[in-house]
C-alpha cells in the first residue's frame, strides 16, 4: 500500500505518474536503507571532534553508538511512507507541500524516541532524510531524474519561505533556534533546507567525491568532508551548548587541520582524537554538520543505489 489510511485517497489525486505500487515500494525501501546506512556510515566514523562515535560519546552523556543504531533503524522503517507522500503529491505546488510531512515526521520522531528510551538522537537527520525523501516521491511522479542536484533542488523549492515564517516574523523567541535567529541572524536547519542543503551540496558533497576519485578510502574521504562542513556550517548545535566563542572555535579548529592538508596531514587522525578531547572538556558537538555529513554519503552513493537496487530489479 503505497500510503497509510486516509491520506491515500485524499491525496492520490495530486499525482499524474504511473509507477505500479511494487516499483514505488522498490524506490522507498531502497531510498530508506540508503539513508539508514548513511546514518551509521556518521556514527561509525572515528575520531569526531565531540560526537558519537566508536571511541567515546563525545559530549553527549545520554546516547551512545549503540542508541544511534537503535535509532537509525527506527527512523529508517519510517522513511519509505515519506517517498510514498511526496509522490501521492508530486503535482502539488511545492510551497504547500511542507505541511503535509509533519505527520509522518512526528511518527519517525516517536519510533526515534521509543528506540532510545526518550534520547533525541536523529531529530536532525529526520528533518533532513524526511524531506529528501519527499523530494524523491514528487521527482519520481513528474517523471524527472533523481539525483543530487534535483533532490536538493526539490527540497529548496518546497521549503522556500520558510526561514520567513517560523524565523523572521517571530518577534519574542520561544526556542533555541529563534534565539539564534534573532540575535545572531544564524537560522540553523531550517535555512539549510530552504537553501537546499547548500553546504552539503557544494562543499561537503564535492570534497567527498574528489577525495574517493584519488583513491582514498570511503572513511578518509568522510573525515575530509566532516572537517569542511565544519569550517563553512554556521553550526547552531554548536552555539547551544558554547554561544558564537564554541562556533567560532570549532571552526578555527576545522580550518586549521585543513590548512594543513586536512586527511593529507601524517597527524590527521591523532589531530582529530584531540580535537575530540578538547571539544569534550568545552562541551561543544557540531551535530549540525554531523547531519549534514550524513546527507553527503546519502547524495554520494545514490547513483549506485539506483542503478543496482531499482533499475536492475
């Protein structure tokens, strides 16, 4: 079944595309286990300066790998229903398109919730893989290619205005975000997604592809993009827990290890281990760009995903 109760024929008249339900089922489940992987490909990548991973928890005393796993696979289950939508509304115009994937988002945040026992662990990577897998189900009802740049092209055309309407008019914060919006003018995952996932896309994105294509291994490569979201991601998980000084240092750290060659430097990973000391002992994690990193692997190997899991089947 392609969509779940009402929401099936309320919105199937929307959609001009002739997928049968076993091909659409195809792309959702493959476009699921891309992200799921994608997930554990950021976790499972050690040292990180302040997050997750393999050696410690980084700053984070309530999670560890074994919850993030937990967690990806619940979120994963749930990400398929999101293709199915987007391509229930694929001739819906994009503005009113947003709306429509709170609910099946607020599902994947309970199944995330569940799984970690009340631990926040992907809320990020929902928001993130909610709405490219959204963008996938519309691309694939109006016929066109999906693939890195329409994917983040989709997903800016139906977040546009966003940063707008939840950010800009907001006059008194209620939340951390609005705080950082207001006083710093910094608008975190929300002007990321209207952007189109813009430092991913044209930062973390080509970096990992050019490093692969020197024939570095897949976890070198993710070491090098982590470090160049790092420098460019205006990173507000960073200012919550250490205000514009945590970002700014967190930065100044990036750019410094990539000066010197970034994953090029015989040091790399030793410099990487203590950059995650010193970001423990300041309690500071870029968890925004740890996201973002997990949509570069997404985008990356999509291709492959395609061509072995949907067209060949």
């Amino acid at each position: 079944m392609r969509l779940s109760s009402q929401l099936a024929s309320d919105t199937a008249y929307y959609t001009s595309a002739s997928l049968s339900d076993e091909q659409l089922a195809l792309w959702g489940k493959a476009l699921g286990r891309l992200a799921h992987r994608a997930m554990m490909e950021e976790v499972l990548l050690t040292p990180k300066p302040g997050l997750v991973d393999r050696r410690n928890s980084g700053s984070h005393r309530d999670m560890d790998r074994h919850s993030f796993a937990r967690s990806a696979r619940a979120i994963a289950d749930g990400l398929p229903e999101f293709v199915y939508l987007g391509y229930a509304l694929g001739d819906m115009p994009a503005s009113e398109v947003l709306s429509a994937l709170r609910e099946p988002g607020m599902v994947c945040e309970r199944s995330m919730l569940r799984a970690t026992d009340g631990v926040n662990t992907h809320k990020g990577a929902i928001f993130a893989f909610g709405l490219l897998c959204a963008a996938a189900g519309r691309l694939l009802a109006r016929s066109a290619e999906v693939e890195a740049y329409t994917l983040c092209q989709e997903v800016a055309d139906m977040c546009e205005g966003l940063v707008a309407r939840e950010l800009a008019l907001v006059k008194e914060a209620r939340t951390a975000g609005e705080r950082f919006y207001l006083r710093y003018g910094f608008t975190g995952a929300r002007g990321e997604a209207e952007s189109g996932f813009a430092t991913a896309l044209n930062h973390g994105l080509p970096v990992y592809r050019e490093s692969l294509h020197k024939g570095w291994s897949s976890e070198r490569s993710l070491h090098q993009a982590l470090l160049v979201l790092m420098a460019h991601n205006d990173d507000t998980n960073l200012v919550s827990r250490g205000g514009v000084e945590g970002l700014t240092y967190a930065k100044k750290q990036a750019q410094a290890l990539l000066k010197d060659g970034g994953m090029t430097d015989s040091r790399a990973k030793e410099r990487l281990a203590a950059m995650d000391d010193a970001f423990i002992a300041k309690n500071l994690s870029p968890g925004g760009s740890a996201d973002l990193l997990a949509v570069v692997w997404f985008l990356a190997h999509l291709p492959k995903v395609i061509s072995t899991e949907i067209i060949s089947k």
